[in-house]
C-alpha cells in the first residue's frame, strides 16, 4: 500500500525486514504464515547465497521447517549430497590417521526427544527452497536493496530504502523493523547497541576450492572433519563424494603465536594453497575459487530491542562456525517473534507482548555465545585455554538445541528455577518456560462429543499439533477444560479484548497415553497451554481450583481467559496470576 506524505511517495508495510538471508526470509515466511502478508524484506545482494555457507540445521530448527513444511524438501536435496549417518571427526591432516570423532551419527539418540534429526544442508542449497515457499505465501521479498536511514517514533519506522544499482530511493513506513543484517548490522551500529563478549578471536578465512578429495573421504568421514597440525587448525566442510566443499581457517602458522591468530589478514592464493595443501596432507590437484576472510567472535548484543526495532541472527549475536549454532540460534529468534508480531499487529495481544522476545532469546543466546566458545577453544584453539580463561563448562548439544528455556509474562514459568537456561530434554519434565517435549499422543476425534464418545484418532507425535496458534491439550476426564476452550472459541470478549483462538484436543483414554500424562505432569483432569512457538505457557492438573474452604475459585471458563489476558500482556506487569515481574526487572 503507498500513501503520501510531504509530497513523496512512502510504501507501507506492517513489518519491514532487514536482510534476506535464511533469517530475514524464515521470519517472512512465518509472518505470512500467522497472518501477517505482504510484509517487505529487502536484500541488499541480488539473490539467494552462491556459496555454501552454513550446513548444520538443528532438529530444533527443522521442527520450524517441518511446521512451514518445507521438511521433506529439505531433506530430499540434504540426502543427495551427505548420508544420514553423518558425523563430526577429528584428523591430523585428511590424509593422516585420525585423531577420534567428536559425534560418530550426528542423530544418535535424538529419536526418543525429537520428531526431526539433524541435516546437513548448504544454505545454497536452502535458499532458493526457502525463498518459493515464502513468496507463494504472500511474502514480498526485495533484492538488490538497502537500507540508507531510519528514523523511529512510538506508532512505527520510517526507513528509506536505497535501489544498489540505480542509487533510486524510496520511502516505507512500517509498524515494526526487524534487522537481520549481520554481524556488521548498520541497524544496531545506529542504534548504538555494543557487542559484548568473547571478542575477536581470529581472523579467519574460508577457502573454497575445486578438488578430487574422494579417495581420503569415501567410506571413512562424512560430515564436517576437524583437522588440527602444525600449520592449521580448522575444518573441511565435504559432501559423501569428497568434490564438494570448503576449508575453515581459524589459525596456521605456529601455534601459539601472535601471527597464528590471523590467517585471513591479506590473505593470498599463493598463501592459501599452502594452507589448503597442509591441511590435505597428501599431494593432490585442486583449484582454489575464492577466499572469504571474516573475523572469529563470540558475541552478544546488550540489548536486542529499542523500540520498534527489533534485532535477530546474527546482528543480536554473532559465534563461530563450530557447532553449526549461529544460523539455527538466529532462525530460533524469527521463530519466536514472528507470532509475536502477528499477535500485537491483529490486535489479539497487548504491545508489551513484543517486550518478551528480547527477555526470552537474550539468554539463551548468550548462554550459546558462550558454549560456542568453549568449543572453538576445545577443539580448534586448545593454545589459549589457560588458568586464567573464564570458560563454562560444555554442556551437550541437545541441552542447547532442544533443552533450553524461557522466563518472561508470556509465560507463566513459576516453577522453573531463575536463571536455568538450557537442561537434559531427555530427562527433564515439560513445564511452562520449556519446549513441549516430544511424545506421541492418542486423541479423540475433533467431532466427539464432550460425553462418551471415545473414537482415538491414529496417534501422532505432539509436534503435529503446534506451530499455527495457541493449543490447549486436555486430559481425557477433563471435560471443564475442553469447554472452556470452545467457550472462548465462540467469539465473547472480555473487557473489548479479542483473544487469539485455540485449537482444542481431548486426549483419548488410551493407555498409551500414560506416557504423556507423566512427561506434561498432568492428570486425566487437567490441560496443558502451549503456545504457537511450541512452548508451554501454562499448565493446570485438575478441572476446577478450590480455595480454602471448598468453593470453587475460579470457573474453568474464567481461569483460563484470565491467563491468556495474562501471557498476552493485556494485563498489568505484574499478574497475580502468574507472580511475574516485568520484563525490563529480568534483565
């Protein structure tokens, strides 16, 4: 839509989106996805990336797939070029006899906590899935586009967006902008946000090459293989066949050394070739096609919100490549705006509900910074682990990928301890603050009646039922809670407040349910709220509440409307409902 204002043309969009890498574009694709279309995205490159990039989606991440149903795509293209069996390794040189391996099958032992594995996959590969799915839904994306300047005020942006190749200028007014331009975000640069951190750690250096590398890789490693020598330290990125990928330098030369911690400072083919040649071990042929220095950090933002700018990926956090956790933490962030934004620009939350993002992803995110960085000290730069280095200890990667957790008024987390951020999801219970831990689930058909009617529909795991909106999952003697839920479903508001609708299910009196009732602490009486990100926002184990003498204190019906104006900031910051404090006291 484009209005006028002082004379000039200004474009409007609900939400305009800075950056049209995998973050800018999975936050587009979830926008239209709740609702939210015709948002722009503006890509300051002329299309989707030409090299490889990042590889490593997290099962965490390919759930957000799966629900955008992109899934199966995913993995069709991911098995064309690596095995499932894929594995991270560790070698003197590819040719040399390895050192060990940091994780044999990357899925080992997710089956059991996750409806989806890890993959590897280029974001080559990726984009241009990504891209169809998120236009065919009504998302505008803008390429060749920048952003030259904005300005904020309390009802919006204003921003000025700059055509790269013409230099012709355009005005857009947005009700919210979200930066997804990278580590060297102008967004947050003028906003004046600083990094905060580990600093600079190397001045690394990608080399992408042409080789026939088979005869090192095929039936021996598959995956990302560390190689850690004399003259380098860093990883190959390979396919199954040995002829496709690249090499991470994080340092070369003499370990130790002042010089060894910048191998990507004037970098030159001559010098990459003796990189790529020592870290071959073998005398082969290949053909270097281009050399991307960057620099090595591991940092956070202070803060991830100033207003109506929102930051996400890597302009609010920035890692090293290892671990894969810096594109999957960033598509983790659009996951938990996007509905956010949908929610607040429909008018089916309150405004502060934007405020929960940034006390719900700051955490985590600096908890990852620093696993991240203890890993790149483990296994790439073991030189600088002295008794003077604050370091955490490393946790495993499911507690970081599937176990993390949140504390904010979107959420009524009274039983999480403060200050927990990530924990074992194969071990720990589902409560309000965590993901909804997979588990298959038995439950009536949608038709039944609230009385009898016990037809079980075929079982599905919990991930099925999330990621559209606001689910309620209720025990099968629960009958209160299931009209509670159609109750609000049919329209009434309360105080003018239009609240978000819920998909209602009734679990079946299924044995085979038992398992979920122990795993969601729930009794056959009781429900669990999960909210449209897949997080639980509330849990009650029994149909009505009593106070002290017996009577009952809140009707299903109220107690439940009561939390959603709750969680979805319509009432004060503070609810006695939840014993939340605000937002901006957390953090």
């Amino acid at each position: 839509m484009a209005a006028q204002l002082d004379n000039n043309p200004v474009l409007e969009t609900p939400v305009l989106i800075i950056g049209s890498s995998m973050v800018g574009m999975t936050l587009s694709a979830l926008l239209a996805k709740h609702g939210v279309a015709e948002c722009l995205t503006i890509e300051k490159h002329s299309s989707t990336a030409i090299h490889p990039r990042a590889a490593l989606f997290h099962p965490r991440t390919m759930q957000i797939y799966r629900e955008l149903g992109l899934y199966e795509a995913m993995k069709a293209e991911s098995y064309k070029h690596y095995d499932e069996l894929a594995g991270l390794y560790a070698v003197e040189t590819l040719a040399a006899q390895d050192f060990g391996t940091w994780m044999k099958d990357i899925n080992e032992g997710l089956e059991d906590i996750s409806p989806t594995p890890r993959m590897f996959l280029t974001q080559q590969m990726f984009e241009p899935l990504l891209r169809e799915h998120a236009t065919t839904h009504g998302a505008r994306l803008q390429f060749s586009t920048e952003l030259a300047d904005f300005q904020q005020d309390a009802e919006g942006v204003m921003a000025t967006i700059r055509d790269v190749e013409t230099g012709a200028e355009q005005r857009v007014r947005a009700k919210y902008m979200v930066a997804c331009d990278g580590n060297r975000s102008l967004v947050r640069d003028k906003l004046g946000i600083e990094m905060k951190g580990h600093g600079l750690l190397s001045d690394s250096v990608t080399i992408y090459f042409r080789a026939d590398l088979s005869r090192f890789v095929e039936g021996r490693y598959n995956g990302v293989i560390y190689v850690n020598n004399a003259e380098i330290r860093g990883f190959f990125r390979l396919d199954k066949t040995g002829r496709e990928g690249f090499l991470v330098v994080n340092t070369a030369g003499k370990q130790g050394t002042e010089e060894s911690r910048h191998p990507g400072k004037d970098i030159t083919n001559e010098r990459a070739s003796e990189i790529l040649r020592a870290a071959i071990g073998a005398d082969v042929e290949f053909e270097i096609t281009l050399l991307s220095p960057w620099r090595a950090v591991c940092d956070v933002a202070e803060r991830f919100q100033v207003g109506r700018v929102v930051l996400a990926g890597d302009a609010a956090h920035t890692v090293t490549p290892h671990g894969g956790f810096g594109g999957n933490t960033g598509i983790q962030d659009a996951h938990n705006l996007a509905w956010k934004l949908a929610l607040v620009l429909q008018g089916k939350a309150g405004l502060d509900l934007i405020d929960t993002y940034e006390a719900e992803r700051w955490p985590v995110a600096t908890k990852t910074v620093n696993q991240v960085f203890e890993r790149y000290i483990i296994r790439t730069a073991p030189e600088l682990q002295t008794e003077d280095l604050e370091m955490e200890e490393e946790i495993p990667e499911p507690w970081l990928e599937l176990g993390y957790q949140y504390h904010s008024r979107a959420l009524t987390t009274t039983g999480l301890p403060k200050g927990l951020v990530a924990t074992d999801p194969a071990s720990s219970k589902t409560q309000a603050g965590t993901m909804a831990r997979h588990a298959m689930l038995w439950t009536t058909d949608p038709k039944a009646d609230e009385g009898g009617n016990w037809e079980s529909t075929e079982p599905k795991p919990v991930a099925d039922f999330l990621g559209h909106g606001y689910v309620l999952l209720c025990g099968h003697k629960a009958v209160d809670w299931v009209r509670a839920g159609r109750s609000i479903n049919g329209g009434s508001k309360s105080e003018g407040k239009r609240l978000p609708e819920l998909s209602v299910h009734r679990l079946s009196p299924a044995i085979a349910n038992k398992a979920f009732y122990e795993q969601y602490q729930m009794t056959p009486q009781g429900c669990v709220l999960i909210r449209p990100d897949g997080f639980v926002a509330w849990q009650d184990g029994a149909a009505k509440e009593h106070d002290a003498q017996g009577a009952w204190a809140l009707q299903p019906e109220d107690k439940l409307r009561d939390v959603l104006e709750s969680i979805l900031c319509f009432t004060p910051a503070r609810s006695a409902l939840s014993g939340q404090e605000s937002v901006k006291s957390k953090l």
